[in-house]
C-alpha cells in the first residue's frame, strides 16, 4: 500500500521555496518545514494521528517523530534545508557589519492587493530617507488559501511580521483570543497618534470588548446603496426611497412591470458568513441606530429593529421585488433598481459601463430606516473595514519602531491622500469630506465624497472569533427563509436568536 509525503519549506517570509514529494508506505503525511534564520518548525500531520509540531535548530537535530519512514523523509529533507540555512547564516553575518548595529528592522506585510503593496513600498522608502535608524521592509502577503491562513501559519511557526494589514475586526478576535497581537493602546504616542489622524469618533466602533485597542483601522469603505434614478423616474418616482414605506411603495409600483426588481442579488437566499456584510447588516445597523448586535460573547441585538427589517424584506418578496436567481450585473444592465455598494464598484463602471454617471442616472445614499425614523440622513451602516496590527512575537525596539513608522505614515493627511488615490479605499478619518486636501479629488470623483460623509457611521464587524458561524445562523435561521417566503418575521427573529444564544453559550 503506497501513499505519499508532502514536505514543503517556507523561507521567513512565507514564500514556497522547496517542494519535495517522497512515497512512503502504509501513512498519508504531510510535513511543512518552517525557517526563521536557522530554527525550523516542522509541522506534519498523520491522518491517522493528532497533529504534531516540533523544533529543530543547527547545531543539534531534535526530532521525536514516531514512524521511522517519517524519521528518514524529514531527516533527508531537513539536511539540505539546514546546509542553505548555515549559508544564509554567513550571509546575515557578512551583511550586518558594526555600522548597522543601532538599526531595527521591522516587517510589514500588505494586503494581497497590488495597489496597496505600492503604497506601503513607497511610504517605507519616503520612512526610511528620514530615518536611517529603522529599516522597514515591505512584502505582499500570499493569498493562498487565504491572507487569514497565511498569518495563522505564521504565527504558529514564530515567523510573523512585526506589523500587517488587511485585518478585520473579526478575524482580529481570532487573534486577540489567541494572544497574538498587541493592546495598541499601551504603545506610546497611540493616543497622540487618533487625534492626529481625526479618527476619535471612527476609533470607537473598533475598541473591543476589553477594553483595548488592538487594530487601527487603515481604511472604512461604508457599505451604501445605488440607486438607478432613471428607472425611477420611469414609474413616477422623482426621489430615492429613504424609509421603508417609500421602498414598498416602488416595490408595488414595479410589479407592474415584470422585468425589473428593487433588489437582484443572489446572494439573498445564501447562507454563507461574509454576504451577510452587504445585505443584512448595513440595513439592521441603520435600523437600529449601530446597535452592536454582538459584543464579544453578548448577543445584544436590537429586536423591534431586526424584525422590521425581516419584515420589511418579507414585503418585498411578496411583491415580487426580489430576485435571487444569478444575473449578471442586475444594477448595472437595468434589471435593479437598487444594489448595495462599495466605492470599488465606480473604477469598474469607468470602464465597462460609462453610461452610469453620478447625479444623472444614478444616486448613491445610506441605507432605507424604519417609516419612525422619517429620514436616512446620517443613518449608520456597515463598514467594509481593515486595519493593522503588531504582532506579539516583535521585540520591544521592534514595537517601538513600529509605531513610529505608523506615526508617520498617519499623521500626515497628504499620505491618506495619496492612499485614496493608489487604492480607492476610503481613509477612517473623520474629516475626509471636510478636508481641503480631499476636495480636489472630491471633485473628480462626486460619488467616492457620499461614502467619507458616511465613515463615521460606518460599523466594522463584530468582535468575536466565531463570526462566521455565527453570521451562518443569522443566514440560516433569519434572513434566507424571510426571503423565501419560509418563515414570517417575527418567528425567524425567534429562531436566529435561539440559535445565537446556543452558539454563543
């Protein structure tokens, strides 16, 4: 009987380096081989077996590893790795001479996205020229299978960065609860840091359940929705619905017209975590004036909000107002009149469909209130939102360093600027649409100001490590049987509450 083992070397920076496949007999294995410098990590996992990890450094190769077949593959393996590794030893010694002894390098990983890597490549250099006393280097993190595992990984085997991006307020509980990422707060010049960067009232919604302060958010891209106002217009609508009765009423008047819909998105009846952040959520935090739904392990959520909602999205369906059979681009092509989005959408429209122009065919507004709430104007929603963390493995200089590289990179607004110029992401600053150094900008792209008028009113994810179990009971229970005509609202609100409680115990 044949199977395999798989041993994969990953350099301190997560980068596939050596990939080796060796048959062996009667187990199924795999070992990942981690390298810091000269420590390595195996990792190996026997299906038949618990995982189990263990330590090797030159100079003395510990193993216990129980299957002689796994001894002698990993043995082999590890050999080469540990003859480069002396190499690569000579080499950090020959390049680190006398005079970069008062130097701290520290490491940032970016979002696997280009545009953000080049950002943080350029603010490193422009770091750098101004202080020669810390080095900041700057790589991409890999992508598969996820950004979230690439960290995990790197963390378990003692190579994290000293700082990274792209984390959520929820997969960051993962961290927190996981104590592997630092208390922002207790860094020196932290406080100076928000004030300086006009985030005081965006950094509320990000504190967690303790207390601290462990993400600062990069940016907050305010989830909204558009609005083809010329098809509007077409059934005798002159303004963009802002309360529920106003919603209702196009759903009524658009079922005499049987190729268009509010709201076409097939994600609706799907049950999957994260599509809860474009549908749900942005319409309950408005309902519920940013009601935190969950905090840390306390389900808190607003009840007369969440079924007015379920109730709200029960008329639309019986009016025929939803689809949720897959469309390509229903806002876009004219088969929705209304479509949740993010300021990613327009450099796309610019391109694929440059009919669609702000204030002449379309509008962009929070989300619809409750009729008690009579206007929408400054309701809160949900906020597509990432920041960067420290991680707990970097040294006290290395955290030091770190916040004065994030001092500065922050503190001057021209660098927020020119973040939303390289990416099309919103800064978390309270003042973007007040700022002089915004309105040029503002004023080329008119629809990109509604989404920073509406960053305060933005709120991130919940803080709780189980977020995606948790946002499957709300799909599960809650909003995709409403949908389907499956439950009415008030017994789905019972049942997703029930569910939560459970999960939550």
């Amino acid at each position: 009987m044949y199977s395999y083992l798989k041993v994969i070397f990953f350099d301190k920076n997560m980068n596939n380096i050596i990939l080796e496949i060796v048959t062996l007999h009667y187990y199924f294995i795999i070992i990942i081989i981690y390298v810091d410098t000269c420590n390595v990590m195996i990792y190996y996992k026997d299906v038949m077996k618990a995982d189990t990890s263990v330590s090797i450094k030159t100079g003395g190769i510990i193993m216990n590893l129980r299957k002689k077949a796994m001894y002698s593959a990993g043995f082999m393996a590890t050999t080469m790795l540990l003859a480069a590794c002396g190499n690569n030893e000579d080499t950090d010694t020959a390049n680190n001479g006398e005079g970069n002894e008062e130097q701290t390098t520290i490491t940032f990983w970016a979002a696997p996205n280009p545009t953000q890597e080049r950002f943080w490549q350029q603010q490193a250099e422009d770091f750098m020229a101004e202080n020669e006393d810390i080095v900041v280097e700057v790589s991409q993190m890999q992508e598969s299978p996820s950004s979230e595992a690439t960290i995990q990984s790197a963390v378990a085997s003692n190579t994290a960065p000293t700082i990274s991006e792209n984390i959520t307020r929820s997969f960051g509980a993962q961290l927190v609860n996981s104590e592997v990422v630092i208390p922002l707060n207790e860094l020196e010049g932290f406080d100076e840091l928000i004030e300086n960067r006009a985030m005081t009232n965006t950094i509320e919604t990000w504190s967690f359940a303790d207390g601290n302060q462990y993400i600062m958010p990069v940016y907050s891209n305010p989830i909204l929705f558009g609005w083809r106002t010329d098809l509007l217009e077409e059934i005798g609508v002159n303004e963009v619905p802002q309360t529920y009765s106003d919603l209702i009423e196009v759903a009524e008047l658009l079922s005499e017209d049987s190729n268009r819909v509010v709201w076409a998105k097939a994600d609706l009846s799907d049950s999957t975590g994260w599509m809860r952040y474009f549908d749900f959520f942005p319409m309950y935090n408005a309902a519920s004036e940013g009601n935190g739904f969950i905090e840390g392990s306390d389900l808190i959520a607003d009840e007369e909000a969440g079924t007015e909602l379920l109730g709200l999205m029960d008329s639309l369906r019986e009016n025929n107002a939803l689809l949720t059979s897959p469309d390509t681009d229903p806002f876009e092509n004219g088969t929705s009149v209304m479509a949740d989005l993010g300021p990613w959408a327009f450099p796309n429209w610019s391109e694929q469909y440059p009919e669609l122009v702000y204030g002449e065919n379309y509008e962009v507004t929070p989300p619809v209130v409750p009729d008690s709430m009579e206007t929408n104007e400054g309701a809160y929603t949900f906020a597509d939102a990432k920041g960067v963390v420290v991680y707990e493995q970097a040294t006290e200089e290395e955290r030091n360093a770190a916040m004065v590289f994030l001092e500065y990179v922050f503190s001057d607004i021209e660098n927020d600027l020119d973040w939303l110029e390289t990416t099309s992401l919103i800064p978390a600053r309270d003042d973007a649409a007040e700022s002089e150094e915004f309105a040029e900008y503002f004023e080329e792209n008119p629809q990109m100001m509604v989404y920073a008028e509406n960053v305060p009113n933005a709120v991130p994810p919940m803080d709780n490590a189980d977020f995606n179990s948790l946002m499957e009971i709300i799909g599960e229970e809650a909003w995709n049987p409403v949908v389907r005509g499956d439950k009415e609202a008030q017994g789905a609100w019972e049942d997703m509450v029930e569910a939560l409680q459970g999960e939550l115990e």
